[in-house]
C-alpha cells in the first residue's frame, strides 16, 4: 500500500475549542447584527476568517521568545533578524515594523508623492490605502485570466507586461516611483505570479529605469507553487527558488503575520543604502528606532525563526495541500470554488453559488451567515460590502465577484476540521434553493464598512 500524505508536524499544545448549538448561533449571530467581526470568538468554532496572525508558532519559536534581548539599541534579536532576512531573500538592509502596512507606511513616505502613479498586480487594500492616502493611484496591470474563477491556469497573480508597458510608456518616470508585484497575489486570491513574470517584469522595470518592490507577505506560498508548477525549478529547493525571486527585486515590504508564521511583525528589505537610509527617518518617526522599529527583540527573534520554518518544503506541502484538500472536496461536491486553488484560502463562488438571489441584497454576506449558522464557522465576504460605496454616487458598487473566504491559519487546524467544513457548506449548498432573502444596512462607516456594518434580515 502506498504510504498516505500526512502533516510535517505533531501538536504539543492545545487549545480547546467549543462546538455551539443553532439556537445559540441564532442568538449570537442576530446580536452581531449579522456581521461576523462582532461574534466573539467563543462563539466560533472554527474560524476562518483570516490567516493573518492566527497561526501557530513552533516548540522552536517559542524558545527563541525566551532569549529575546530587549535592548533599545543593537540588540542580539535585532541582528538575528537581520541575518535570517539576509540568507533567505539576498537583501543587505531591513527595517523592522510592527506588521505589514506599517512597512508600507514607512516605504511609501520616501518614495511616492501626490499625483504618481504605482502599477502592480491587484494591489491589497491597505497598500492601496496607503497609495490613495497619499493621492496617488495603484494601476492594476494584473492578466485579465485572473478574473475568471473556473479557468484553469496556473499562475494567475501574473502581471500583464503589455498593460505594465503602456503604463509605463505613458507616464514619466519621475511619476512611477516603483512597480510593486504582490506574491502571492492576495486580492485575486492567493494566486502565485511566475518566475518567468519576475523576470519579464524586472526587464521592463530596467529598461524604464523603474524600482521593483514585492509585496512579500505570501512569498514562501509563492515559491511552493513555482516549484510545483513552473517548468525547470521542481528540482529546485525553495530556498534557492525565494532567492532567485528576490533577485529581480529591490527591495520587500513584509505582513511576517502570514509567511513568518507570527502573531505580530513586518519589515521592509532594501538592496540598496540610499533608499533604506531614507527611508530609516520614517521608521523612526513612525515605528521606532531602526534596530526594533516596533517590535520587541523576542517578537524579531520569533520572526526570524519563523521565516527559516516558513520556507521549508515539508510545511509548505502540508499547508497547501491542506487547503487544497478542503478545496477538492468541494468542488467534487459541485460547491463553485475559484480554482485553482491559492495559497491560503478557498473562495467560494457565492453568486453561482445562488444565482437568482438578488445581489442587492448582499449574497455573499448572506452565504457567510448562513455558513455561520449551519456549522458556527466564520468566514469572511469579498464582496459589496467590502467595495464600500463609489464616493461621488454614494451608490454601492457591486463588484463583478461575490466571494466568500474560508482562510485557513497555518498549523491550527487538522483536516478533521477540514471536513467538517466541507459538511457543513455541503448543506448549506444542499439547501441553496431555501436562501431566497438577504440583508439590508441599517448602520455603516463611510470607508471600510465592512468591519463594522450592522445589518438587518430583509422581511418577505
Ligand atoms: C496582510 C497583507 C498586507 C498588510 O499587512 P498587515 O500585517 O495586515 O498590516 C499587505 N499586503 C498583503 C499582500 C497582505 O496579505
């Protein structure tokens, strides 16, 4: 018989977790106001709304909280960090940040000013954020293979180098600061950008005279699919495939929260001196002294180890292919999934998912809701809350996708939990013809509603 796959780890500390009744997820699920970033998380199950900071850290990690050097100045943690970012990405200087949009705040200070334009693939929000603060625009130059859920194609994160070009032909280069490439490509769904895209991309960048940063919260989870994926690097180990991405870059800016499996920390990597100088004024400013700029020396001591672990094959199969397993179930139940599969999430399809329910009536919220209530499982929407209203019209603006996420924390959950995440939306898909009626808002923020929108059961 062939030997199973099964986990690269063993689990030496638990934490309970309580299975809830309907009834009480009723209950619960109403005093939100039907937003799940209102339960407490004893009122969950299994949550997955984010894998951002909910992983779990190792026996090794949590010695290494112990020999943190609390310095203000020089410490140990401070150089260990800086060693582990050396040997797995090449870059000579690093700026600590408390997590990742931090490092975006730092970076963009010295580089991007009113009116530049900064294209990408689909840039995250907050980068965006940060971008749009500063009254520049984010160009998305991402494949348009991108935007179809089912068709197969492996490296959807790809930047369409004719769209990068035309932007880049079209403006001054005083105008484009940098190129930021987001890997993996979170907003388009943990999708991985090729080596051969880096590379195209790098080319481009030189030829325009144009700095290329990565958006690097997910690079190991990129390397995994370029190994598994791209033509010639299979036998290629991730760490040689990590540096060879980084090559075609001038620096990162880093969420450690995903791929440095931390509860907490970011970074920015810079090739070179002159930027990262500037850039250390910022830091300071915002985030702290340049040797701890926001966090404490055992958090950099955690993160450091975190990244050797974090790329390391063995986890990053056990990860991935978790996700998957949760994913193929689905789709073999005829669940619409985006496929395939991404590095740290399913999405499901909520508008194929129910296609003649009205989408002004919030479908993918609904279908997180009634997720919520069949399994006490918290997903999160990517849909029309989420897009917020258009700022001139005050009108919703329905995004072409409605999406539900199902993100799931590294090393938290076993693939027990998995299935029972599988049931429980099986039913829900079971019974999808009974889900007629949505929600309307009854409260919401002006931006970034979505974490604090309160709704309310629309009546027959
Ligand atoms: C999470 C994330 C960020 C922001 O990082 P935080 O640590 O949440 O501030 C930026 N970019 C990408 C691609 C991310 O996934």
């Amino acid at each position: 018989m062939d030997l199973p796959f099964s986990e690269s780890f063993k689990i030496k500390m638990v934490e309970n977790i309580h299975r809830s009744s309907r009834p009480e997820r009723e209950t619960w699920i109403k005093e939100a106001r039907y937003n799940l970033f209102n339960l407490r998380s004893n009122q969950v199950y299994i949550d997955l709304l984010t894998d951002s900071g909910t992983g779990a850290m190792s026996d090794k990690q949590w010695s290494e909280m112990m020999l943190g050097d609390e310095s203000y100045a020089g410490a140990s943690s401070y150089y260990k960090m800086k060693e582990a970012i050396k040997e797995i990405t090449g870059f000579d200087y690093f700026l600590p940040t408390h997590q990742g949009r931090a490092a975006e705040n730092v970076l963009f200070s010295a580089m991007i000013k009113e009116g530049d334009i900064i294209p990408g693939n689909t840039h995250f929000d907050t980068t965006k954020g940060h971008i749009e603060f500063r009254r520049a625009h984010a160009i998305d130059c991402t494949i348009d293979e991108a935007f179809n859920t089912t068709l197969d194609y492996p490296f959807k994160g790809n930047i369409d180098v004719d769209k990068l070009e035309k932007v880049l032909k079209s403006h001054p280069k005083e105008m484009i600061p940098l190129i930021i490439v987001t890997i993996t490509c979170n907003s388009s769904g943990g999708q991985p950008v090729s080596m051969a895209n880096m590379k195209a991309v790098r080319e481009l960048a030189n030829k325009y005279e144009i700095k290329v940063f990565y958006d690097s919260a997910r690079f190991a989870e990129n390397a995994y699919f370029i190994k598994t994926k791209e033509e010639g690097y299979a036998g290629k180990s991730i760490r040689e495939i990590v540096r060879e991405m980084f090559s075609y870059a001038d620096g990162m800016t880093m969420s450690s929260k995903k791929d440095a499996i931390v509860n907490m920390g970011g970074f920015i990597g810079f090739r070179e001196k002159e930027l990262f100088e500037k850039a250390s004024m910022f830091n300071i400013l915002f985030e702290g002294f340049i040797s701890y700029g926001g966090m404490s020396g055992r958090d950099m001591n955690a993160l450091a180890q975190g990244l050797y672990e974090g790329t390391d094959f063995n986890y990053l199969e056990t990860r991935i292919r978790q996700v998957a397993y949760l994913g193929q179930k689905l789709k073999d139940y005829g669940v619409p999934v985006q496929y395939p599969f991404g590095g740290h999430a399913i999405y499901v399809d909520a508008k194929r998912f129910l296609p003649h329910f009205p989408v002004e009536e919030y479908v993918a919220q609904t279908l997180a809701v009634e997720l919520y209530l069949e399994g006490g499982i918290r997903g999160v929407e990517i849909g029309t809350l989420l897009a917020d209203r258009d700022p001139e019209t005050g009108k919703n603006r329905y995004p072409e996708l409605e999406l539900v996420r199902l993100t799931i924390p590294r090393r938290v959950y076993t693939n027990n939990h998995m299935d029972y995440v599988f049931a429980a939306l099986a039913n829900v898909y079971d019974r999808r013809h009974e889900i007629k009626k949505g929600f309307k808002i009854v409260k919401e923020a002006p931006i970034l509603r979505h974490f604090t929108v309160e709704l309310e059961r629309v009546k027959n």
